[in-house]
C-alpha cells in the first residue's frame, strides 16, 4: 500500500516538527466518511503550513522537520485516538491503517530530532471558528503547560508563565503582537476545548519536547492580510525559539 502518497514528510535540519492533520483535501473512494465526529476541513491550513515551510526554507534558510496531511477530515481525523469512531470508519482496515502511519511517523521524526538535536519543539497546527466575537484569535493548547518540559533561561520567576518555556515565549511575544491571544497555561473561558487533542497528549510522558497545539481563527486563515500577518509573525517565532 502506497500511503505515502497521501502525506508530505520531511526530516529537517534544526528541532523543529510542524504538523498539520485536519487541512487536507484528498477524498479516496476506497475509504468510507467517517460516522461521527467533525467532517469539516480547516480551511486554508495546508496552504498556511505549506506557505510557513517555504518562507522559513527561502527567507531564513532553515528547514524545519513536518508532516502534513492530504487526507481530508471526513475520512480521517488523525486528533482522534483511534479507539473513537470520530477518528474513521471502523468498518475500514485502510483506514485505520492511515491513521496509524500517520503517528508513526510522527514518532519516527520525534525520534530523529531528539537523536541530532537533543530537544524537540512539535507544533500541531490548526483551526477553529469562534463562537464568539470575544473569543482569542489564537490559543494555545499545551495541557496547560503539562507537555512543555524544555525551560528558557528565566530568572526569578515567581509564577507559572509562557515566558519561562522555550517555543511558548517565542509565539507568544509574536504572535500576541497582531491578535488576541491565550497561552493555555491557565484554564480560562476559552481554552478548555482548547487544550491539545489526541496528537498533543501523546507527548505528555515524552522528554525533551514541548508540544503545542496552535489554534487560529477562521477570519486569520480566510482573509490574505491576516494570513500573511499570521504566517509572519509564526516564522519569526520560530527563527527567534532557534537562537534559545
């Protein structure tokens, strides 16, 4: 089976992972719609998460580690334990099958970053629609701070915050610049939802990593100016976590 074909995986040269499981477009006959769960695309995020690759590859000449999804989410929904029938049909063995490459994978770059780089920044990437307009426009979903284990240089902090951890500080200080914004750390009206899916959990007992999910609004994904203040701000955090 060419399963492959329906993803694009990429080993990088600095400890960076991107992932991206719910942009995907590719609708395979031979795989039967989920029966429960969400069946809806997060629009424009291949594009955004192909977009961020090749400004940080011809802008900074840094080649991140990624693993981005074709498959759309009504077939499969790799942010779902495979035990749940929002994850895919459970009538199909290719179904499951592509679920499961797709987190092999993630462990086999997880693996290799830590082996030539000896920390991991994994970022999940995603998107949502606000329910409401006071909602952020971006927030981060960490386990409130459970899977951040790599700490930045901080001095005398008194209290648990984004800047003591290396990836959180670099995204928020950027990114907090153009949107509302929730680090996650804290469990507040808006995040609980919020707080890192199946893909983030699977980092809660790894080391030498901080994992997040980065959620952005669905007027940040549509609208071009948003979009390219958003892909801006993200690579500038990215290059800046390098130099931690």
């Amino acid at each position: 089976m060419n399963d492959h074909k329906y993803f694009e995986i990429r080993e990088g040269k600095c400890p960076i992972i991107l992932s991206c499981p719910h942009g995907g477009y590719k609708k395979p006959k031979f795989i039967p719609d989920k029966t429960r769960g969400t069946m809806i695309a997060d629009r424009n995020k291949y594009l955004i998460a192909k977009q961020i690759i090749r400004v940080l590859k011809e802008e900074y000449y840094t080649e991140i580690f990624y693993i981005l999804s074709k498959i759309h989410r009504c077939k499969v929904d790799f942010n779902r334990p495979p035990r749940s029938h929002s994850a895919f049909n459970h009538d199909s063995d290719r179904a499951k099958k592509i679920h499961q490459y797709y987190h092999d994978q993630i462990d086999r770059l997880y693996k290799e970053c830590i082996d030539q780089h000896g920390r991991c920044l994994f970022i999940d990437l995603h998107g949502f629609t606000k329910p409401q307009e006071e909602y952020p426009d971006i927030i981060l979903g960490n386990l409130f701070g459970k899977t951040l284990k790599i700490t930045n240089n901080t001095k005398n902090v008194k209290e648990l915050n984004c800047q003591q951890f290396w990836g959180c500080s670099e995204l928020t200080t950027e990114l907090s610049k153009y949107f509302s914004f929730d680090n996650g750390l804290g469990i507040s009206d808006y995040n609980l939802g919020y707080s890192g899916g199946y893909i983030t959990h699977k980092f809660y007992h790894k080391e030498k990593v901080n994992a997040i999910q980065v959620e952005v609004a669905r007027y940040i994904r549509e609208e071009v100016s948003f979009t390219k203040r958003f892909i801006e701000a993200f690579v500038k955090a990215l290059v800046r976590s390098l130099v931690n």
